[in-house]
C-alpha cells in the first residue's frame, strides 16, 4: 500500500510504468445509444492514448447534509484496521464478486430468449444433473411411463443458420403488450398482479440474435486500470460508492446512477445519472429513486454519464488498482458497473461475519444446554419411575410383575408439550438484520431512505456505508485496547 494513505485526502502517488495505450487497448470503442435506439447493444468507447482527457458532468447537488472528514487518530492504527476489513479473493467469490473477466463459455451464457428473457445459464442450469438422472434411470417413477421432452434452444448463428440444444425450462410468457395505465396485459387481460405469471408456455426458445461483440460490449467485466504519469486522474486512498439499477427491456439489470465519496475528506466526487445502454422497461423508482422524467432531462443536458463506460471511467478518475472500494453490498454495484476490484470493504461482509460468529456461539450453547436438559430429564424420568414403581408396589393388587424399566419406558412415552412454529412474517426489501438502513439505525443511530416510494438516493447510501465502516473500523480499534 502507498504510504499516502496514511493521511486523509492526500492522493495516492503510483509509480509511472509502462504505456496508457497498451493498457487500455482491451477497452471499447463504440459509440452510446440514446434512451430511444432500441436495435443496438453498443456502449461508448473508452479514452486512449497517454492523456486521460475524460469530461466529467458537474455532479447532481446532494441536499442533504454533506459528508465531512473523517476524524481519526494519528499513527498506523486506523489505517491497520481499516485494511483488516479487506476481504479475502476465496471469501468475495464466495459472496458474488467477479474477479477475472469472463471467458467465452460465460459470454455465451448470457444469451436471452427474446420472448421469456431468460438466459442460456439459467435455461441449462440443471441440465447436466437432469440428462445424469436419466441415464441412469432409463425407466421414470410411476405413474410416469416415459420422460417428457426437454425443452429445446434455437439459437441464431451469423450465418443465418440456427443450433438447437436441449434446456430444462419451457418458454413461458406473454405474447401481447403491457399497459401501464391499466396494469394490464392485453393478451389476456391479466393483472400483473395476479397469480398466473404468464399465459402461454412453449417448449421452444427462440434465442435474440447478437453482433459478435454485443455479448462482450454488454457483460464483459474489466479491471480497474493502472495510473500513469500526465493521465487526468487522481486516484483516492479509499472511496466509498453506491450505484442504483433499473430494468432493461432484454430483463438484465442496468445501470443508472453512480454515487461517489472520497472516504476520508468526504470529498463528493461523483454523483449522476447514468444513460442506460439498452432500452429500459422501469427504472425501479420505488427503490432507486430516479424518474424517466429526471433521466431524460440529464441527458438532454449533458449531465448524464455515458452508459456503464462512462461511469468506469467516471469512477477511474478517483481510482487505482490499490485505492479501496467502501461499500454495502458492493458485489452488486461493481457488477452494475462491470468492473472487478479486488480491494473491497464490504460492511454487508464484515457484519455478516460477526452475526455468523454470534450464531455459532448460540448453536454450541443451545446444544450445551439440550444436552444437560437431556440429562436432567433422564434423571427426572428415573426418580418418577423409581416412585410410581413404590406405589405400585405398595398398593399390590397382582400389578406387582411391573419393573423399574417398564415404568421409565411408560414415563419416557408421555407426549410432550410442543409449542407451534411461529410463521415467519417476509420483511420488506432493504429492511432485514443485514440492511444498510437497519445498521445504520443500529449502531449510529440515524435513519435513511425515509423517502417511501419515492426511492433511495444512491448519495445518501454512499455516505451511509462510509459512516458505517468508519464506525466498525472505531469499534475494532477500541476492542483492541
């Protein structure tokens, strides 16, 4: 780690090796599409050459309160256990977080069927468990005589020709449109709502047809960059960041705003709107606050970010290699964002590692304490038996045959007492022991997304997860006195 980290707000000086060129030469370059185009996959391309010449809108003003600096004592101790939240490559793959780019085997996964929109990975996901069982079962359990079909792929090659491969789900959905006033589908007339999801199911899945490099425009995952001497960048120590997500048509999850601190100063380095690069079915503003309206105004102003290349490089101005991401369930931003940064502090990760440690101390104690409450049972069940068999014998009346064994068997037999499993009640999304909100309220306690239907504001839950850690980060520093 640079030594600069050590002081707040002072940048991270990387060594000046190598070419800007050679590094980026991987990136994209294809121009973005307006909220309109609904016939292209394209993003915008990346900057080249040895300067990073990147024009950054002028951020959307936070009204609420700002961030400030973050007091810490001098000496190595905060920065020491602030990198002990770092998490391990075993532990963020374990938990969702992309660590290598994806090969073409996973490129080829993320085809979707263009009227279920479901994916080759999650069409196939049990396949080769299913064709196994099979095999190996010629003949299927009663009542069944033979095994149905497997549902089939036809997939769409450039050269006008289709390959057909086997699946395990079928094709449902709705061949009409969906009205938004009415919250109706013509079709059939069915509310969204309502308990039948879909009402035609096909054994057949016609699979979209793709460029040949749509896939790798719209999935691939790429490092964060090296910095080099005479780029426009300035990369952080550590920034905290929070993305919200929409809907696209196609159903993948799109980016569309990105929220950026510096951690330390408190420093509001981004905070946009990002243009989706595909054309969107809802922007989930109940949960990620923006609006079609607020959307279509940035980017007729030029305030948006352009598509998920414009937010890396957005968010690579204020980042190396070695700057630490902060955040709450960072794995689903950097997804957003299709970046890999293995330099993570999650506070999802590091409080869900305190809960598992409580749960396991619980588990141990509750199986130590059923077993002394087995044992104290069956001493319970002898000293009832060893009574009932001096009553028995004291009454007489030929019952007598009756031994200290049959009675503790007839003592032991009794019904127990069982109460009846609560139902667990669902909690709503984003309010769980886990949420940001819930931690917040927690241990600083503060409230945030109070907001209701209006959404979340993706700067607000930046300065949230910052403030968190910041606080877990002074309870290890005070565990360790």
């Amino acid at each position: 780690m640079v030594s600069s980290i050590l002081s707040p707000g002072v940048q991270l000086m990387l060594p000046a090796t190598g070419d800007t060129h050679s590094v980026l030469t991987d990136l994209l370059s294809q121009p973005s599409p307006r909220l309109c185009q609904t016939t292209s996959f394209n993003t915008m391309s990346f900057s080249n050459g040895s300067q990073c010449t990147l024009y950054l809108p002028v951020p959307i003003p936070y009204k609420g309160p700002l961030p400030l600096p973050i007091p810490y004592p001098p000496g190595d101790a905060y920065i020491s256990e602030f990198e002990g939240l770092l998490e391990p490559a075993e532990v963020m793959e374990k938990n969702g977080y992309v660590l290598q780019r994806l090969t073409s085997i996973d490129l080829e996964g993320k085809r979707r069927c263009s009227r279920c929109n479901q994916t080759i990975q999650q069409l196939t996901k049990t396949l080769q468990k299913t064709l196994r069982f099979r095999a190996e079962n010629p003949i299927p359990p009663p009542p069944l005589k033979t095994y149905d079909p497997l549902p089939t792929m036809f997939i769409p090659h450039q050269d006008g020709c289709y390959e057909s491969k086997p699946c395990t789900s079928p094709c449902m959905f709705h061949p009409g449109s969906y009205d938004k006033a009415s919250k109706r589908y013509d079709c059939c007339d069915s509310n969204v709502s309502d308990s039948v999801k879909y009402c035609v199911t096909a054994q057949i899945h016609e699979l979209r047809k793709y460029d040949p490099s749509d896939l790798d425009r719209m999935y691939q995952f790429h490092f964060t960059p090296p910095v080099y001497p005479g780029q426009n960048r300035t990369p952080r120590a550590a920034v905290a960041i929070d993305c919200e997500m929409g809907t696209a048509r196609t159903g993948d999850a799109e980016l569309i705003r990105l929220s950026a601190i510096d951690y330390f100063t408190g420093e509001v380095l981004v905070n946009n709107l990002v243009e989706p690069d595909l054309p969107m079915l809802h922007l989930n503003t109940r949960f990620s606050g923006v609006t079609f309206r607020q959307l279509n105004r940035d980017v007729r102003s030029g305030r948006c970010l352009k598509g998920k290349a414009g937010a890396k490089e957005a968010l690579w101005k204020f980042i190396g290699p070695e700057s630490i991401i902060v955040g709450h369930a960072v794995n689903n931003d950097l997804r957003a964002l299709r970046l890999i940064h293995p330099r993570v502090v999650d506070s999802f990760l590091v409080e869900n590692k305190i809960v598992r440690a409580k749960r396991a101390i619980e588990a141990a104690t509750a199986v130590a304490e059923a077993e002394r409450e087995a044992t104290n049972k069956a001493e319970l069940q002898l000293l009832e038996a060893a009574v009932t068999l001096g009553e028995v014998g004291a009454e007489g009346g030929g019952i007598s045959h009756l031994t200290l064994n049959d009675v503790v068997v007839q003592v032991a037999t009794k019904a127990p007492q069982v109460e009846p499993k609560k139902k667990k009640q669902k909690k709503p999304k984003g309010s769980g022991d886990l949420a940001l909100k819930t931690l917040l309220k927690r241990y600083l306690g503060r409230d945030i997304q109070m907001k209701g239907n209006l959404g979340h504001d993706s700067m607000e839950d930046a300065i949230a997860a910052r403030d968190l850690v910041h606080w877990m980060v002074k309870r290890r520093l005070d565990e360790a006195v």
